[in-house]
C-alpha cells in the first residue's frame, strides 16, 4: 500500500514516488510478550539484507528508508523532491540548515565482548557469515567501530586476567586467552576483511588481575595498591603496552583506549563483577607517571586516550578535573560515556562538556536494554519499545555533542548471556545455536537508520521546525555531500511532514506511527 502521505502532499502520485522496495527477504517471527512485534531470523542459507540506494541520482529525488513497530524494517522507498511545497498548511515543516555545522561523526559499532565473540562463533560458518555481514557490510548496516574489552568481563564464563601469576611484576607469564585468540581476534578479523571502511577499535579493561589490587580478586571493587608512580601502577601500564603488543602480533591494531570500564562501581565494596576504582585524580597522575612513558617506549606513543568511560552525570566535573592539567592534556583524545543514567541525568552535561572542552570528542561507549527489574524480562524478543529507546538517546546524544555511539554485545543468547555473574541483558542480535539461527532484533534495525548512512566524516547540521512537534529528528551533511535526516516518531499517529533545504526543494512525506525514517538527497 502507498502511503497515505500521497494523498496530501502531491496531485500526481506517480511524481512522488517512484519506487517502493519491501525488505529483502525479512523472515518475520512474532515475539511472545504483550506488545511484542517481529524479528527478523537468519540462518545459513536466508538474511534479509538492506538495499543501497543509488548514489547517481541526479539530484531531483529522496530515498527515504521506513522501519515501524507492525510494517516495515528499513523498507526503501524514492520519491520526487518537489520545487514548491505542496499543500504546506499540512503537517509540519522542517528546514535543513546545512550552513550550522556541529560535530565530526565517528561511527557507530558495538563490542566485541567475550559472551558476543562466543556466541557469534556456536553458529555454522554460513550462519555466522550472514551475521557478521548485517554488522558489517555494505548488506548490513556498515557498523566501522568497536569496542574490544581488556580480559575478561561479566560478559564472560569465568574471571581471568591476562597474568594471575601473584607478583609478577615483569609480567612473564603474560598470555593472551583462548577468548581472544579463538573467539575475539578472528571476529575482528572477519569483521575488516568484510567493512568497506576502516573499523576503529579502541579497548576496555575492567579490572586489573586481582593480585595487583587492595582487594586481591579482579571483582568486588578496590583499586590498586600505591599510587601512580609505584611499583603496581607502571606494572599495570606495562599490562596494557603488552595488550596492544600481543593483538598486533596477530594483524589486529588500535586505534583509543579506555582507561577503565566504569571506575566509579570500583568504589561499591562487594561489586558483583569485575571492578576497580580510577578516580580523576588518580588517573591522571596515572596518565603522566606510568601509562603514557609505558605506551611510548613500546611504540604506542600516538595511540591517544579516553577519559571517563562512565555515567554522563559526572561531567563536566570529571573532565574538569583531568582536562585542567596541560601535562595529561596532550595524551587524551575523547570523552567516553554510558547510557544506563540518562533518564535522571540530563543532556545538557554533554554540551557544557563540549562548551568547556571543544577539542576534545565525546562518545557513548556502552549501551544495552533488559539490566535493570524495571525493564522486565531481560530478553524480549520483538521489543520495539527497546529500539526507540535507542534511536532517542542516540539522538540526544548527537544533538549535544556526541560523535559516536558503540552498543554493548554484538550478540547474545536467548538469556541474555552467558555471563558469569547472572546479570544477563538484550542485544541487538540473539543467537540459537541449537537450530543454528539469529534474531534481528527491531534495536538492530533502529541502530541501523544511523549507522548505515551516517558514515565517518559525515557532519551534524541545523534541522529546525516551524511548530511544536512529537518527532526527534537529526541531520547530517554526508561526505558525498548528500544530506542524510532522521525522523523518530514515538506516538501512536502518523504525523505529515514538510522537508526543505536551500539546495534540495520540498520533500514531502509521513513519518508513520511508532516509526523511524531516513531521508538521504
């Protein structure tokens, strides 16, 4: 069926749409919970792909992609840009301003965790391969960054260091795990040998091995004895020179680093999982005694860090208390926050962060759905609500500042895990080895409206509406120089909308009810 947007918005229809493609191949399965809608299953020798648009269109048309709570999932559709709006007492209007210009996009990705790595690795090869591409093809959504953890995580089987060996200050018996060399690295691998552009991976690490901590165990919180300068902190600098040295043995090369995963859970004694306290202070004394002589002598002296890798309710503060010392200064490139408080945090630290530091980028370096009671079942097959939590932040998130957005696990299984600490979440793709298939998740598809054609390089501009409205929108100006606009209806009405922008006339359209749309012109 033609939208209905034809009806209002043009008096020839044929001019307005020129083509419609449903989803290629989507194999709908219908999730069991109240309100559940579909995902989309894959297996070996079926996935449905997302059809590129035509990039020698002559300028005089729009392709929008549509996903929906009950239709369509990113559905493609081209239609005529109009050199007079139609009917503009309709609906709302929107003006592109690709004059104001904002932040630098980096990408979107998400983690290679051990729990993703495994699962991902349980599937045939033809099954892991359709997997990998909806990741990170030109067929998929074009994911280019990705978090890799240092060690292990909760999203893990086990707790392990790279060296448990207690006082082994020389780290002798530092060894990669099978974890990164039969799961994570050939992954990553894959992974580059199918994008069509460079994949950023920066690391994580969660803990420190537990022998170099004040509680001796890796969970449970505590930090490191001493402090910078001391015998533990530059043996903990040299663990992650030889992180970065042993993956570059094996082809696999980093672009940042985290210096913790969440430092402030590293002061909650009995911490369920892997942590360890880093405050600001702390870390950059860190910074300038230990980790950056270290990293340089092994040859990473460019490799530039990122600070935080926690909650968005500590900035600016945290970044004030590191960003102020000019001799920490020149080893940091970004800001790294997570998602899991910015319903009580507001987004506006975001851009006081970026007012107070310009130079320095700012990216969500953690997200995911199903952690907390509130949320219900920690995998829900079918949760459309899940996605529009993560096209909403994400458009929070860019619109103060931010420039990247990485996911949590690429994968997991259909409790949430595994992980060995039971604290079992969603993700994008859930994986049933035993049938030897996948599922799309709608997250996978909201995930997909941005990172498939925002690319790298791509710039924030100005989109601004003539009323009030219930959209989230963004806007970008492409390298291509291509505008690329999203739309995020969260209502239950389908609401008419008017585009326009100085170089491209009118487009006219609807942005259905629970839906997302992609414009690209």
């Amino acid at each position: 069926m033609l939208p209905k947007s034809i009806l209002w918005c043009s008096h020839l229809a044929f001019s307005l749409v020129l083509l419609l493609h449903g989803v290629s191949g989507c194999d709908k399965l219908y999730g069991t919970h109240d309100g559940a809608t579909f995902v989309c299953r894959c297996s070996a020798d079926h996935c449905d792909t997302v059809e590129d648009f035509d990039d020698s269109e002559d300028g005089r048309n729009s392709v929008v992609y549509t996903s929906s709570k009950w239709e369509d999932r990113m559905t493609k559709e081209t239609i005529a840009i109009q050199d007079i709006p139609q009917y503009p007492g309709v609906g709302v209007t929107f003006t592109v301003d690709r004059s104001r210009r904002f932040q630098e996009v980096i990408g979107f990705g998400g983690s290679f965790s051990d729990s993703a790595s495994i699962n991902i690795m349980s599937l045939s090869d033809g099954s892991r391969r359709n997997l990998m591409e909806a990741y990170f093809s030109s067929r998929g959504i074009g994911y280019n960054i990705a978090r890799v953890p240092m060690a292990s995580t909760d999203f893990s089987t086990h707790e392990y260091s790279y060296d448990d060996v207690d006082g082994d200050f020389d780290l002798e018996h530092f060894a990669l795990t099978e974890e990164d060399l039969v799961y994570k690295i050939p992954l990553i691998q894959e992974a580059q040998s199918l994008s069509q552009t460079e994949i950023k991976l920066f690391a994580s690490p969660w803990s420190a091995p537990g022998w170099m901590k004040t509680n001796g165990q890796m969970r449970g919180g505590g930090m490191l004895h001493g402090s910078p300068g001391g015998r533990h902190y530059k043996t903990w600098a040299k663990y992650f020179a030889r992180f970065f040295q042993e993956y570059e043995k094996q082809g696999v090369v980093f672009w940042s680093l985290t210096l913790q995963n969440e430092p402030i859970s590293g002061l909650v004694p009995g911490y369920h999982f892997q942590s360890m306290y880093l405050g600001p202070n702390v870390s950059k004394e860190f910074i300038k005694k230990d980790l950056g002589p270290a990293m340089a002598d092994r040859g990473y002296g460019d490799m530039k860090y990122m600070i935080l890798d926690d909650q968005r309710m500590l900035l600016p503060g945290w970044a004030q208390m590191v960003l102020s010392d000019p001799d920490v200064t020149p080893y940091i490139n970004g800001i790294a926050v997570h998602w899991y408080y910015d319903y009580i945090s507001s987004a506006r630290r975001l851009h006081e962060t970026h007012e107070l530091f310009p130079d320095y980028f700012i990216i969500n370096s953690e997200a995911c759905t199903g952690s907390t009671f509130l949320e219900g079942d920690d995998v829900i097959l079918g949760s459309w609500e899940r996605g529009e939590q993560y096209s909403y932040d994400i458009i929070e998130d860019f619109n103060n500042w931010v420039g990247a957005w990485v996911d949590w696990n690429l994968a997991l299984d259909q409790q949430g895990g595994p992980n060995w600490a039971s604290n079992y979440v969603d993700s994008p793709i859930i994986v049933d080895s035993v049938k030897d298939v996948f599922y799309k998740q709608p997250m996978f598809y909201h995930l997909g409206h941005f990172s498939k054609f925002v690319p790298p390089g791509s710039v924030r501009v100005d989109i601004s509406s003539s009323r009030h409205t219930d959209l989230e929108t963004l806007a970008f100006e492409r390298p291509d120089g291509k505008t690329a606009a999203i739309f995020l209806n969260r209502s239950e009405r389908s609401i008419p909308i008017h585009m326009t922008d100085a170089r491209g006339g009118y487009i006219c359209n609807e942005v259905p009810a629970r839906g997302i749309q992609t414009y690209i012109w």
